[in-house]
C-alpha cells in the first residue's frame, strides 16, 4: 500500500478516514476512489492522496477562529494606544 497504513490518521483504504487540518476536513477514501473513477491506477491515486494529505498537515494554516483572535487582540492593542495617545495629548495640553 505504498506506506499509506503506516499514518496514524490511515487504518486500511476500505475505511473512510477523515483528517482534520486547521478547517479542512479531507476523505482519503472518497478521494481515492474519486481519482480512480477518473482513470488513474489504485497505487498513484494513493499517492497523489498522502501527497495531498502530507501537504495540508504541513501547512501552517489560519483558521476563522485564529483571524478572530488575531483580530480582536489588534483591536484591543489599537485601543490601548489611542488611549495612551489620548493622554499624552491631554498632558501636553496641561502643561501649555
């Protein structure tokens, strides 16, 4: 089977297995059969499938839920600085 077995996500390619990556949720087994389906032979469509499964765990990709964050802390540090700027401003004006 090519190492395909050897993945911990990957029992046997009978079995659907779904591997969850940031908000990818990604069938080998209906992808393989898919690509088969398509004309190309078992052992290349399970390779082109760890391929395409090794390169989303790989990847280093953002959720909705991390821009939220990512967000909301720049909202509040954005906050924090105009209120900073705000007094530097009305200290300013005091000491003139």
């Amino acid at each position: 089977m090519g190492g395909f077995g050897t993945h911990p996500y990957v029992t046997t390619l009978q079995e659907p297995c779904y591997v969850t990556m940031a908000t990818i949720t990604f069938d080998t087994h209906k992808f393989i059969r898919r690509l088969k389906e398509s004309g190309i032979p078992e052992t290349q469509a399970e390779a082109i499938a760890e391929a395409f499964r090794d390169a989303h765990i790989e990847a280093d990709l953002a959720t909705k839920a991390d821009l939220r964050e990512l967000e909301y802390r720049l909202v509040i540090k954005l906050g924090g600085m105009m209120m900073a700027s705000v007094a530097v401003v009305a200290a300013l004006v005091k000491l003139l």
